[in-house]
C-alpha cells in the first residue's frame, strides 16, 4: 500500500508503484488555495500502472484539512485512519510506504503518523511500514529498500513527472536541489516508531507562517505545538502494542 497526504507524492517513489501496483490512500485532493483539485492527474497516472485506489481518497480538501487542525478537529483523521485500516484488512496488506514527517508541511507529517495508527489498529501483527522524503534528498542512505531505475524506467518518471503539470514548479525545484540523477534513485526507509516532539519544537512550516502572518498573508499560523501535535497524540492513541511483520514479499 502507498499513503500519501497529496496527489503528486506518489512520483517520488514512481517506480516502486510500477513495480508493485499497490493499493493507493491519498489523504487529501491537493487542491491548496487555489481550488484546483490534483486527483484527476494522479488518477490517470495510477491507472496507467494499474494501481487501485483505496476508500480514503482525497477525503479532505487541503482548505478542510488545515481547519480541521487548526480547530483541534482529530475526529476525522481518526476516522480516516479507521477506515484505512479496514483496507489494509480487507486487502492482506503486508506492507506500507507512506510520507515522511519532515517538518516541511503539517498534513505531510499527519498523514505519517496516521498511516502508522492505521497500521496498529490491524492486531498482533502489522504491516511493515516504510517512509520516504518528499523535501530531502532522494536517497538519505542507511538500510532499507533501496531501487536504482534503468534508464527506460527513468524514462518513464520523468515523462510522468513532465506530464503533471500542475507540479511543474516544484518539480524544477526539486531538481536544482538535488539534481535530476539523484531521482534515479528510490529509497524507502524503515519508519521506525518514535516519540512525538515536544510541543516547544517549531518546524518549518511554523516558521513561515509565522512570516506570512507578518506580511499580511495569513490572519493566524497552525502551529505544531497547539494544533498539529493533539491530532497526532489521538492518532498515536489508537495504536495497540503490535509485532511488526518482518517478511515484505519481493518487489517485483
């Protein structure tokens, strides 16, 4: 299974969902705050590889989503993260990969954390779950899975990447940071289950909107301490005490 809080998250590991055609969760329609929704592309994209789609499927818009934190709503990210897991059940789902928690976007973190809540709710043994970096660099080293793309399948990710355009900029973005080879490479860590930061810690996207409250943009600023961490601890609060399953089937 992939879980993603955004349509278009799912090209950074776009290889590993040719290979595997796995069941796909998108958290949210990607429609930022312009409205535009994003699923349609990642629909398209899903489809030419024979994914299925999951029932949590742009369940929020990211306008829904960022109130829903901001009011303390975990209701339904709990709920979301209930229904995800009736998939994995109905599906045998062995393994996940999902968005890391980078500090970079609150509904990226949350989405980590849900996926790992979804996972624990399943009973003794859980799916294996692993992370992969949407902002850092493609390939953070260590153990893990790890698929380096031939050149016709590097082929085909670029042209998923070119064809998505309403990524196009961050796509660009991306590879002036890193560089376009560095996305040969896919690499999915084990996500291993920590302890939240402590309420204090200010993440980036505080930072900014912190920046934007001052330059007249936004009226208020989601922060980590406040908003986004009670939804985590309800999410995190679901999770029995489970043995994660050590056996991934083959990535073929």
């Amino acid at each position: 299974m992939l879980v993603v809080a955004h349509p278009g998250h799912e090209l950074r590991v776009l290889d590993f969902v040719t290979r595997t055609r796995p069941v796909v969760a998108v958290l949210t329609d990607g429609s930022a705050s312009i409205g535009r929704s994003r699923l349609p592309q990642t629909t398209a994209l899903l489809d030419e590889v024979g994914a299925t789609r999951a029932t949590v499927y742009g369940r929020f818009t990211d306008r829904d989503a960022y109130a829903r934190l901001m009011n303390g709503d975990s209701g339904a990210f709990v709920q979301a993260a209930r229904d995800l897991s009736a998939t994995i059940e109905a599906h045998h789902i062995t393994a996940i990969a999902t968005d890391a928690a980078e500090g970079y976007n609150p509904v990226h973190d949350v989405c980590r954390v849900l996926a790992e809540a979804a996972a624990g709710l399943i009973g003794p043994v859980a799916p294996a779950l692993f992370e992969f970096d949407l902002v850092g660099h493609p390939d953070t080293g260590g153990d893990g899975i790890r698929l380096h793309l031939d050149e016709p399948a590097f082929a085909r990710k670029l042209d998923a990447i070119r064809r998505y355009t309403e990524l196009a900029g961050e796509a660009e973005a991306a590879f002036e940071r890193h560089g376009v080879d560095a996305f040969r490479t896919e690499f999915l860590r084990p996500a291993r289950t920590r302890d939240l930061a402590p309420a204090s810690e200010i993440p980036y996207y505080e930072r900014v909107g912190d920046e934007r409250v001052q330059q007249g943009r936004y009226s208020h600023v989601l922060r980590y301490g406040a908003h986004v961490r009670p939804v985590m601890e309800a999410l995190l609060a679901l999770r029995a005490p489970v043995t994660y399953a050590s056996a991934v089937h083959p990535v073929h």
